[in-house]
C-alpha cells in the first residue's frame, strides 16, 4: 500500500511539474524535461539529505526565515 502511494505521489509531482512547464511556454519542448529532471532530483536529494540528518540528529528542526 505504502508503495502504490509513493508511486502515485511520484507522478502526481510530475504531471505538476510538466503543468507548470506548460502554464510558461515550455510545454514540448526540449528544456521541459530537463527542468522536471533537475526539480525532481532537487526534491529527491533534499528529501534524502534531511532524512539522513534526521536519522543521526533526531531533535533536528528547520527555522522558518523570514
């Protein structure tokens, strides 16, 4: 179950990506894909890195600034 959530999270978060491409011009076009590649590697190793941090430190919080 956790699976299938994750799998339909993952292309949810794309279909939103490949929106937004569209919504600026860059629907079919070359750059779009590497624009969702690169924003969905951002997110995927931003996840991983808290994780990670949170794993070894886990009273560890981000500080919203303003």
């Amino acid at each position: 179950m956790e699976t299938q959530n994750f799998i339909n999270k993952t292309k949810d978060l794309i279909d939103d990506l490949k929106g937004v491409c569209a919504k600026y011009g860059l629907g079919n076009d070359g750059n779009e894909f590497k624009i969702i590649t690169q924003s969905f590697l951002y997110k995927f190793m931003n996840d991983k890195f808290f994780y990670e941090v949170r794993k070894k430190y886990p009273k560890f919080s981000i500080k919203e600034t303003k």
